[in-house]
C-alpha cells in the first residue's frame, strides 16, 4: 500500500515543502553558480525513468565550459573547481532534483537514474530497476556510491525494488544525510571522480585511484 499509494504522497509533500524552505539555499547557490562558473547554472541532461520513459534531470552545474585552443572542452578534471567540487561533495549540486521529484519523475528514495546510453548494455534483470520512479538517493548510495562496482549497484537497486517500505525509505533518507554530514563516501575538495576514456577515477590525498570502468566500456564485449 506504501508503494502504490503513499510513497507519492510523500514525495510530492516533502519536495514542496523542501522546494519552498530551501529556496534562500537554492537562490545563493544559483547566484554563486553564476558568478563563479557562469551560464547556464542549471545542468540538464536526459535520464531514463519509470518504465525507462525519459525525462530531463536538473542540477546546479559544477564545471565550466573551458576549452582547448580547438574549441573542445578540456577534461573534466580540468573544468572541476573547487566550488564545483565544494557543490559536489556536499551534495548541494542535487538540489534542483527536487523540482523532478514534485513533477513526478524523480521519488526520493530509488535506484539513481544513469545515463540513457547505458540502456543497452542492462542485462534482461537489470532494466526492472526502472520498475520504480528513480532516486534522489538510495540503496547503492548508502552502501558505498563510488566505492563499489557496477554489479554491486544494480544489486542493491534490484534488491530495493523487491521490498519497498516506508521504514526503510525514512532508514535511507536517514543514512543518506548522516553520509552528507559525516562526507562518508562523498568527494570532498581533495577527493572527486571524473572519468578518462571510460575508466572512472577517484582522487584522495591526490593520488588518482580507478574504481570502475564506465558500464559500457565495462561491458561492450559482452553485446
């Protein structure tokens, strides 16, 4: 009954209610987005949803668009500042995820929403993440995000779609703000991802360390 009826309920009180008294927190950040990164200051970017339907993501931007003398952008870690990197490790770059979550797209709780590239490359199970609106945290984040590989993700989404409750939505919402607080699994100014031809780095104390393969470098000789 959670599932089908007060999950959404949930989401659309709490998104407006959140919408409306983080609105000072989010005009700062969508100023100093602008100053210090420029325009546009929200990030957009296709995801697949519900029933794999696709929809537009929202997030403060947190790189700039500087390019090479070729006119390309330069590397992500390049175009990552320190107030990018700053908006990142404290998750405030997700804040306009919320406004997905009001319009229905997004849940708080669910499977984070990956690349529409990365469709292909599901296995037949996989895709049953998508049973489910998408997360604005879940399962995965609270059990190591980055830290851990792609069949361990798709595990924990698939293990949290067969059993949906709302104590343990309200005991990842709560893990998930202990994480943010505590920076637990979350980059920090000395600690970000980025990626290089499809292999996924992370750096602590400025040592680049590979954590996974992009899914469809990891898996484009299984296809």
């Amino acid at each position: 009954m959670y599932r089908k009826y007060f999950k959404r309920l949930f989401d659309i009180v709490c998104s407006l209610l959140a919408l409306i008294v983080l609105s000072p927190v989010l005009l700062i950040v969508a100023i100093l987005v602008k100053i210090k990164l420029g325009s546009p200051v929200i990030f957009k970017q296709k995801r697949p949803g519900l029933n794999e339907k696709i929809f537009t993501l929202y997030k403060f931007r947190t790189m700039t668009d500087k390019r090479d003398e070729r006119g390309e952008l330069l590397p992500d870690e390049v175009r990552l500042t320190k107030f990018g990197k700053m908006l990142r490790s404290t998750s405030l770059d997700e804040l306009p995820e919320l406004w997905n979550i009001l319009k229905g797209e997004m849940s708080f709780v669910g499977p984070r929403p990956l690349i529409v590239e990365y469709l292909k490359y599901y296995t037949k199970n996989e895709h049953h993440r998508h049973d489910v609106r998408p997360g604005l945290t879940g399962l995965a984040q609270v059990n190591g995000r980055s830290y851990i590989g792609w069949e361990e993700i798709f595990n924990y989404d698939l293990e949290y779609i067969k059993k949906i409750t709302v104590f343990r939505d309200f005991s990842i919402i709560y893990q998930t703000f202990k994480k943010v607080f505590r920076r637990e699994n979350i980059a920090d100014a000395n600690q970000f991802e980025y990626a290089v031809n499809g292999r996924m780095f992370i750096v602590i104390d400025n040592k680049y360390h590979e954590v996974h393969r992009s899914l469809n470098i990891e898996r484009q000789n299984l296809k």
